[in-house]
C-alpha cells in the first residue's frame, strides 16, 4: 500500500512480527512471546500504538495512514547491548593478549587519543553507524577518562535522537599518567556532565569507575557519592572477568571479602548497576547482586576472545539475577548481536547447557531493557513504548535464504538467524519510529 498523506503521523509496518513478553526461564517457552505471521506495527508519534493481526488491525487505521510491506522479513524490536566501549572501536581484533596485558598493550594507548574532541566525534559517528547497521538501537557505552570523549559521544547520539547511556572512566591508579584522574576531577568532571546531559532528550549517564584495580578507595567512594546525590543515574563497570584480575582486587583491598564487596562497601550496587561479565562469581556474590537488584552483561564473545572463561547463565537465573547481553567491542569481535548471540550459544554448548532462540531473543531486547530499567520504555511492542525496531531480512545471503526454505518452524527460523546472521541481515533500523539505518 502506499500514503496517501506524506503528512499523517500514523505510520504501519506490515510483515511477520515478533517481541519477547518475558523471561522464557520464569514465564515458559510458550508464554514469552509473541509472534504475527502477517503482523501490523502501527506506530503514531514514535510510539507503538497498535500491534498484532494486520487483517485486523488495517481496517481502523486513518485514511492518510502510511503502510510500509517487508516481504520475506521479520521485524523485532530493537536489539540493547548492555555492555561496549566505543573508544576501542579502532582497535576491534587486537592479537594475541589476556585482559590485562590487552589493557596494557592495546586499550590504554587508544584511548589516549580521545582528550581530542574532534578525534572523539569521529570515531562516535563511526560507532553510531556500526551499531545501527547491525540493528543496534540502546547501549550502555563506556567513553574514556576524558570529558570530551563523552560529550562528543552525546552530541552524536543526540543528534540521531537514540537512547543510549555512556559516562566518563575514573581512573585514577594503576594505568599510565596520561589517562589517570583523581577523585577530586573526577568527581568536578563528572558532575558537569551529568548536569549537561542526563535526562536530556533520550540520553542517561553512568557513573564509570573502569574497574576495581584502576580505582582508588577514595574514588570509589565519590562514585557512591555521585549516585546518592543523583538517584536515577547509572553504574557501569567490570565485574570477575579474569581469574588474575580478581587475586589482583584481593591484594589491592585486602580488608574486602571479594571482588563484589569492594563495590558493595562504596555503595555502588542498585537497581542501576551493570556489571560486565561475572565470570566468576560466588554464590553469595550472586545472592548479593539478587538482593541489591544490580545487573549482569554476558559478554560472550570477549570472554572467549581473551579467554576469561564461561559465563553460568543458569546460575544467574537460580539467582533471580538480571543479564543483558553485551558486544564489549574491542574485546568482543562483532557490532552484531546476533554473531553475539552465535556465540552464547556455542558458549552455552561448551558447559553442556542450552541456549533456546526464544531465551536469545529475550537477552537481546527485553532482557536487555529489564537489565537497564527501561523497560517501561523500550525492549518489546508494548502500546506506549518507544518504537526502536529492526527489520530481519530472511533472505539475507544466499545460505540464509536456502537455509531458511528448510525451516519448518519459528523457532527454527529464529536460531538460523542468530546463528547465520550479521550486519548484512538488518535490512533497517528505525529509531523512534524513524528509519536510521537502510542496508
């Protein structure tokens, strides 16, 4: 169909839809989700006003009303990764290191460059574009030591109108003079950018303290000040992604009982707090992530990358723990979350467990929200919520496509396209409604 009134706010897509509704592992297979063969999303003022049966639903919708058709595609919402750095995207496929001679050798001198705005905006408008192309719509994102790194950052994002999160590193110990801080600029540093950014347009802050080792006692603690003077800011940080960088936090924090408490006793846990990886983590560090509602991001493909180790999925979910999923590009290999969720699998594999695509999808949209706290406004096609969505082309290469005429099932369509899939199966991108990537 094509508008009749390239003026009417009223826009539809029609093709085979699908969004998660929950947790497969709470809410059964069969309960937590929900998929349109032949599907309408209709969407007025950048919000999800209408999904299911277009047969149904295209008789009630204004005369001046625009209908987009995706033959032989399936759109989802729009993929969260819950974890990455957008200042190592220059060194993505860095050889031969563990995580912290990689840190040392590779990461550290990369981000030096970024005390340059220009340089920074640069490489934000390349990651922007990377993300979107790979149907990537909200990340949490790590800058650089440097109050230019994230607000060149913003500036872009703002400008694209996406929702992301991002927050300037607190560094101020143990990595090289040119990228430390002190609690005291730190702190300045990052009170003026949470007053310049957060809560504007679509954009959030996270307080980012890099990691334990690269923090000092008193850093940590105007971190926890940081988040007790603004309530609804963000925490973001790494978390038992290496056996040696974990006897590295004992020896720095010896009165701590672990790599966990070290967090917990500056006050940086919460309903807010994403941890990256959790590798290694006890049970009573997952009871304590439990009870303080903090946050996991499986990053699969950085742990096998640097050889970290493998993640226990199932061990979260006996915690009640929240986990999104997250690329950790420049340790993680691929944009794409659905090469990151090739990965998981695999992963997944190793430790005799399995990965349902149903589980993947929730991981990748809603899980991902849930893990962030917004999913009151994105992560599924729920009437309200933002409409950030993806169209997954079924006929992406030719392997996919041949792959695909022998699925019988969602399901099995479903795990071919996280597990044949890449940047070249996002057809497009759409942004509050708004397309903002077209392969």
């Amino acid at each position: 169909m094509s508008a009749t009134d390239a003026t009417s706010t009223v826009h539809a897509h029609r093709s085979a839809l699908i969004h998660s509704l929950g947790d497969p592992a709470k809410l059964g297979i069969e309960n937590s989700y929900q998929y349109f063969d032949d599907g309408l999303l209709v969407i007025e003022d950048g919000r999800i006003a209408a999904v299911g049966e277009a047969e149904k639903l295209l008789p009630g919708l204004p005369a001046a009303a625009q209908v987009t058709e995706h033959k032989d595609s399936l759109l989802c919402p729009g993929f969260i990764d819950t974890h990455i750095h957008y200042p190592q995207t220059g060194m993505i496929a860095a050889y031969g290191e563990q995580l912290l001679d990689w840190l040392n050798n590779y990461t550290f001198p990369t981000e030096q460059h970024f005390q340059d705005k220009e340089h920074a905006a640069g490489v934000a408008d390349i990651f922007l574009t990377e993300l979107l192309r790979n149907g990537t719509t909200t990340a949490l994102v790590f800058g650089t030591v440097h109050p230019e790194s994230v607000d060149a950052f913003f500036e872009a994002a703002e400008q694209r109108d996406l929702r992301m999160i991002a927050g300037k590193v607190m560094m101020d110990r143990n990595a090289p003079d040119y990228l430390t801080d002190t609690p005291e600029s730190s702190y300045k540093e990052s009170k003026a950018l949470i007053e310049r950014w957060h809560g504007k347009g679509r954009l959030h802050y996270a307080v980012t303290p890099r990691f334990a080792p690269t923090s000092t006692g008193e850093q940590l603690a105007v971190a926890g000040q940081l988040l007790g003077e603004y309530p609804d800011l963000y925490m973001h940080t790494h978390l038992s992604e290496n056996k040696k960088e974990i006897e590295w936090v004992k020896e720095l924090f010896p009165e701590r009982s672990g790599y966990l408490d070290v967090y917990d006793h500056y006050e940086l846990l919460g309903e807010r707090s994403v941890l990256a990886h959790g590798v290694h983590l006890s049970d009573c560090e997952c009871e304590r992530l439990a009870e303080t509602d903090s946050a996991i991001a499986f990053c699969p493909t950085s742990n096998l990358f640097l050889g970290s180790g493998l993640f226990n999925l199932p061990k979260m979910e006996a915690h009640n723990i929240k986990v999104g999923l997250g690329t950790d590009v420049g340790a993680g290999t691929s944009f794409s979350i659905l090469q990151t969720l090739n990965e998981a699998y695999k992963l997944m594999q190793l430790q005799q467990e399995k990965l349902n695509p149903f589980k993947s999808l929730y991981l990748a949209t809603l899980g991902g929200a849930q893990a962030l706290k917004l999913d009151d406004k994105i992560g599924n096609f729920s009437i309200g919520k933002e409409a950030d969505f993806v169209v997954l082309d079924y006929n992406a290469t030719p392997l996919m496509s041949y792959r695909m005429a022998q699925a019988k099932e969602l399901e099995e369509r479903l795990f071919v396209l996280m597990t044949l899939g890449d940047d070249r199966t996002i057809s497009e991108t759409f942004a509050m409604g708004r397309s903002v990537h077209q392969r």
